[in-house]
C-alpha cells in the first residue's frame, strides 16, 4: 500500500497529540515531520510518552517550505486566526491542508471578523474551502484542496439536526442546543478555570449568547435549509476529560411518533459508517463513543409540546477534530474513509 506522508502542525496540544495517536497505525500513512513552537528540538516522546515507539521524531518549528519538501499533506491543529497565514503559505508550495481551527469554516469574511474580532489574511480562499463534515459534504471533500474540519460543537449539532432541516420536519426558529463537553475541549493551555481544583466537582454554563461556534451551526444549517437559521446554543464545561453530550430541542411542524422520527434517521444515515441511530428508547452516552469517531443519535418526541429531542454523543477529539479530520484526509486521497478509524470505541 502506497504510504502518503503527512505532516502534524502543533503536535504538542490535545488535537496535535490525537492526530499523531491515530495517524501513528494508519497503514497509509507515514508522519513525517511534527512541530510546537513551545517544545522545539525536543522528542515528541518527552512531552507524549504514549507515543513512545509510536512516533519517532522530534519537534521542529513551522517552516512552510521545509513541510511541503516532506509532506503532501499537512494538519494544521493551531488556535484560531493562527492558521490562516501558514494554511496560504503551505498550499502555494503544492500542500494540501486540512486545518483543525476556525479560520476556514466561516464562507463570509465579515462573519470572521465580527466574531474573531481579526480580518482574515486571506479572505480568497473562504471560498474555495470545503467544511470538513463528510456527512454533508462527501464529493466535495473528494475534490478539495483545503478542508475546514467542523468545530467539536458544530459536529454533534448539525448531524443532529440535519435530518429534520432537510426535510422541513420542524420550525426552523425553534432550534436550541444545549451541549456539554470535557475539559480537553479547551485545549492544552493553562488557565485558571481549567485547574483541576476549578473544575472538577463543578459545572458550568460558558459563551452563553456569545460561544463562536454558534455561526458555524447557523451557517451550514441555513445551507441546508435554504434560509437564514437562527439557534440558540449554551455550551457548557463537565468535570470529564473527553466527550460531548448535545441535546438538541425543535418545535415539530407536525405530529411525528417517535418511531417516525427514528426511521427518518435511519434512512438519512443509512450506509454512513461513523454514525449510529441508536432505537427508540435508548440515549448516547459519552462514553460508549469514548476514543472513537462514532456519532451517536438517540431521539425522543414530548407529545406535550409538540417537541422533538435529539441527543448525540461524540469523542470532542475524534469525530469533533482528530478522527474527523482523517476520515477527511481518506476522502482526499481517494481510500476507504474508514481507514485508520475503524477501532472499537474505548471503555475507560
């Protein structure tokens, strides 16, 4: 089997860490080069000892140049508006990029700014990215030199709500999503109210009307729905180190069974590979995705309100980043999607 060499951007954070992980027994593919700007020189097994005997290699700097003579495909796993400049640079030297920030989800630079609060360094190619989510974009991604993979939220959000949007199934002003993640959502820094003693035993609502995935679900749901979408979405910080739990809440625009609602799903997702339409009466649970690039979907009708509540569970660094951004990479390369991800969830 033909190895294609890829390259890991900020290696040293939890996404970084995940994408090496993973990459590291993909049987089509060899990494060849991982940078920190933090851990320069320094062997990527002395700041992730797992991947001792894993990856043999050590840290180096973000030199463009350097990654497109070893690598034809690079990830970028950098903050937000830290991307964009390095994402222009490497696809000039003949790269193709799949980057895991926010600088290449939003299509309309204006929208980036006003909520980035920096105007895009290269507002040209906003258009020319394709949104990372196979589930809605599979041809595309095919095709595609540069890939925005989805945001953690934005992922559990859209396959969600996919479905019934598509189908006009319910009032598309009544859409709320209230979503929970562990504390690896936040990435690898320090900061205060991450600290162990801050946040276990705690929590907590956080970018409550303000959180910048909220125009990344809007966006590609009013793509779907052919009009502007609004939602309200509440993130929220629980004392766990991985996982997303989404419940999702919408207003039906007509009586639905639940047993409906669940076929519905089933005939939207059927053939996909990383998503699971769990049976009417069972709910996702974090950990049964825990280390794997499985979405769960479980759904429930309140007969009450006219309400339909739809609950997804993903690994926020599998299919939420790491996982996600592969499956992506498979895509583009012209393998099964599923190569290097098809491991069984894990069982802390």
């Amino acid at each position: 089997m033909v190895k294609h060499k890829v390259a890991v951007v900020g290696a040293s954070g939890y996404t970084g860490a995940e994408l090496l992980r993973l990459l590291a027994r993909h049987p089509a593919v060899e990494v060849t080069a991982a940078t920190s700007e933090t851990y320069t020189g320094k062997p990527v097994a002395a700041t992730l000892p797992a991947l001792a005997g894993f990856v043999d290699l050590s840290y180096e700097a973000l030199d463009p140049e350097r990654l497109a003579a070893v690598s034809e495909i690079v990830f970028l796993a950098l903050p937000h508006t830290a991307s964009a400049a390095p994402a222009a640079a490497l696809l000039h030297a003949g790269c193709r990029v799949i980057d895991l920030s926010a600088d290449f989800r939003l299509h309309d630079p204006g929208v980036y700014e006003r909520w980035y609060r920096a105007a895009h360094p290269v507002p040209r190619l906003l258009q020319e990215a394709v949104y990372g989510l196979p589930e809605l974009y599979r041809e595309s991604i095919r095709r595609t030199r540069l890939v925005a993979v989805p945001g953690c939220y934005p992922t559990g959000a859209l396959l969600g709500l996919a479905p019934l949007v598509r189908e006009r199934r319910i009032a598309l002003d009544s859409v709320i999503v209230d979503a929970a993640s562990g504390i690896s959502g936040a990435g690898r820094k320090l900061e205060l109210g991450l600290h162990f003693s801050e946040a276990n035993e705690n929590f907590k609502a956080y970018g409550v009307a303000s959180h910048r995935h909220m125009p990344e679900i809007e966006q590609e749901l009013s793509r779907l729905a052919g009009q502007e979408i609004v939602v309200t979405f509440t993130p929220h910080l629980v004392p766990m180190t991985r996982g997303i739990l989404s419940t999702i809440y919408a207003t039906l625009t007509s009586p639905m069974a639940v047993e409906a609602v669940h076929a519905l799903f089933q005939r939207a997702y059927k053939g996909e590979p990383f998503v699971r339409v769990l049976s009417p009466g069972s709910l996702p649970e974090t950990k049964h995705v825990w280390g794997s690039n499985f979405c769960d979907i479980g759904c429930a009708v309140d007969a009450r309100t006219g309400r339909v509540i739809l609950i997804t569970a993903i690994d926020n660094l599998v299919k939420g980043a790491a996982g996600q951004a592969i499956q992506a990479m498979n895509l583009m390369v012209g393998l099964d999607e599923t190569l290097g991800l098809t491991a069984p969830p894990l069982f802390p």
